[in-house]
C-alpha cells in the first residue's frame, strides 16, 4: 500500500528506471470531498507519468478503480496526445535492411520554435549506446531516427532501449521524458 497523500512509483528493469513518477494527493478531482479508496488513473500511457494533467481521479460509475481493466479515464486521443512532445511511431523496429521497420521514427511537436534538445539511447544496462541529438535546435515539429546503431557505428544488440530526451525551452527551462523501444529481428 502507498501512502495516499504523496508517494513515489518507480518501475525497473535490470538496473534500469523505466518510469517514475511521485504523485500528491491533490491531483485528485478538487470536486470530489473524499478520495479515500479513490485511485488515481493515469490519462494517457503515452504522454508523461510525471505531468499531473496526466492524472485524474477514477470514475464513479466505475467503482473508483479499474483494476485489471482499462483506466476509466483512459484517453489517447488527438486532444491527450497533442500534449506530449515526443512519440515513437512504433516501439518495435528490426534493422536488418530488409526494408520492413528498418527504423525507428521519433516524432516530436513543440508549442513554439527555439527549443534545442539532446536525444540518449541507452541499452537495458543502462550504457549509453548511440546519441542521436546533442544539443540541437530542432524544428518546431518533426521526425527523427534512429537506425539501430551504436556511436561506434555497430549494430544495436537485440533487446529494450531506452530513449531518453531532454529538451530546453527558449527561456532556459529543462524538461525530461523517457520511452522504451525494442530492437528486434530474426533469431
């Protein structure tokens, strides 16, 4: 059980922090007057875990909590994606040349221009692996990729990445996300 006015949730895999968030009891709905055995639902898995608009208090008419279902306030549409800066246009690639998900698209869309960004991959160990963008200013949307190579120019082993993006907004302000990929192909 976590403690239901703030905590922390961090999910790991081999050593490596897949998503964290910590959470406050006030991201629950202001207009509910007890949130006691209420939880909180998280939006939209594909934009942040650590944005509390992301966040919102599970429906009544759903008991209060979806558990083993989906959120009862689940919402990926255009208006919730809109929201998030970066996206992997799939989570699974295969770069083996045969011309069937050769790569990996990142696509991105700033509120405004003048933002620069550095893009890391990391491997499951948590090694840095390739970085893509370092320090760049980017368009105000777009799409990057990244071919399954490694700085050293090898091909990326099979298994989770983790793409990590930190990006600086025109005034100074730094803003971090994390999503995982996973490099595939034939055995």
């Amino acid at each position: 059980a976590w403690n239901d006015k703030t905590d922390n949730v961090t999910l790991f895999y081999k050593g490596v922090i897949l998503d964290s968030f910590t959470y406050q009891k006030s991201w629950h709905n202001p207009l509910l007057a007890n949130t006691e055995g209420v939880s909180l639902e998280r939006i939209n898995p594909n934009d942040s875990s650590n944005v509390k608009s992301n966040w919102q208090s599970a429906a009544q008419t759903a008991g209060f909590a979806t558990p083993g279902q989906q959120n009862s306030q689940y919402d990926t549409s255009k208006a919730a994606i809109s929201k998030q800066v970066f996206s992997l246009e799939k989570k699974t690639f295969s770069p083996d040349g045969d011309g069937f998900e050769d790569f990996l698209n990142i696509n991105y869309q700033f509120d405004k221009g003048g933002y620069s960004a550095y893009i890391f991959i990391f491997n499951d160990k948590g090694k840095l692996v390739k970085k893509l963008i370092n320090n760049e200013l980017l368009n105000v949307e777009g799409t990057l990729k990244w071919e399954g190579d490694t700085d050293e120019g090898l091909k990326a082993r099979q298994g989770i990445y983790i793409v990590s993006f930190e990006w600086v907004s025109p005034t100074g302000q730094l803003k971090r996300e994390k999503l995982a990929c996973v490099v595939s192909g034939r055995l």
